[in-house]
C-alpha cells in the first residue's frame, strides 16, 4: 500500500478522500466517529462503489442494523486483539472484486 489516508472530521465529504489516485488497496473504518450521528457510512458507500474492500471497526454489536448495508464488509469489534484485524482484513482483500 501507499496512501495512508485519515478521515478525523465525519462531516467531511467522503468523495474528497475516495476520489483520484492513489486508489486505496484496503479502508479500515471505525463506524461511530464521535457524535451519536456521525459515522463513516458515506465513506463506506463510496468505497463500495469503487469496488474496494474495507474493514468497519465498532464497539457496537456486529448485527447493528447500519453494518448490514455492508455484508461483503467484515467487522472487528472493539476490543479487538491484532488476530482478528489481521483476520478481518485478510477476509476482507479475499472477497475482494479484482
């Protein structure tokens, strides 16, 4: 990988980080950033889009009805261990549209 992107502001446009070169090889995403509405949904659609795979981190519950848009996404919960990152990231370039 090359780019390192960070999203810190959820109220940013996530087109603004997922547009042009470089293209991302993989997103780690936490899902709640903060407020009770702010989260990295949008971030998550525009990837999806582009066809590039990406990880949601979350201490919620892995059935949360917002994960579900995502089912090609696997989901580390919080407390994660560095396995199962390791794990979900794996399974998530495996599944990966080439």
């Amino acid at each position: 990988m090359q780019s390192t992107w960070h999203l810190s502001r959820p109220r940013q446009r996530p087109s603004r980080f997922c547009a042009g070169e470089p293209k991302f090889d993989l997103a780690v995403l936490d899902l709640k950033l903060g407020g009770s509405e702010d989260n990295s949904l949008g971030v998550a659609s525009e990837l999806a889009r582009m066809g590039t795979p990406f990880v949601f981190l979350t201490g919620m519950h892995v059935d949360n009805v917002r994960v579900r848009k995502f089912p090609q996404a696997p989901v580390a919960e919080k407390p994660y261990d560095a396995l199962a990152l390791l794990d979900a990231v794996q399974r998530a370039l495996k599944h990966a549209t080439p």
